[in-house]
C-alpha cells in the first residue's frame, strides 16, 4: 500500500491560520484558542506568535493575569490582502 503524501503548509499559510484565528475571534484571543484554530502545537504557535510579533502583525498583552495574543492594524491588513490574493489564486487553480 503505497503512503500517502502529506501537504505541509508554507510558513506563509501557517500565519495567515493565525491571524485568522484571532479575527474570528474578534482580535484577540488566549493561546489555547489560537492553537487549536491554527492546528498547531504549543511549542510552534509560540515559535511562530513571536515572529508575528516581531513583524508587527500581532501584540501580545495580559487581561485578568492571562496571556492574550491582539492582532494589530497592520496584521488586520495583511490577513485582509492574504485572503483577497488566495481567492485570486483559486480562481486560476492554484492553491496557496
């Protein structure tokens, strides 16, 4: 029985799954929400909640003493053009 060959996502597609789990969420959320809309390990939404925040696309910030992770303006941007540029490619038959 041959196997099956798994798609990995691209860096890029992991954080559009980030991002988009915050604006489902109204912007900001815990990391236990994040990583279960982002199907990711704890280890890797740290991993990769750190680079977005280096980038300016999110914030990190406490409420009643908890860890909570707000999308920025700029990533409410980016993940509005991502979305946009997906749709476009889907159209031509190419999955981002």
């Amino acid at each position: 029985m041959p196997k099956e060959h798994k798609e990995y996502r691209s860096k890029t597609r992991i954080y559009a799954d980030i991002l988009e789990s915050l604006l489902e969420r109204g912007g900001k959320s815990g990391p236990t929400h994040i990583l279960l809309g982002a199907n990711l390990s704890h280890d890797r939404l740290i991993k990769h909640l750190n680079q977005l925040i280096d980038l300016g696309l999110v914030a990190e910030d406490s409420e009643n003493g908890d860890k909570i992770f707000k999308l920025t303006d700029k990533g409410r941007r980016f993940i509005v053009e991502f979305v946009k540029m997906e749709e476009f490619a889907e159209a031509f038959g190419i999955n981002i």
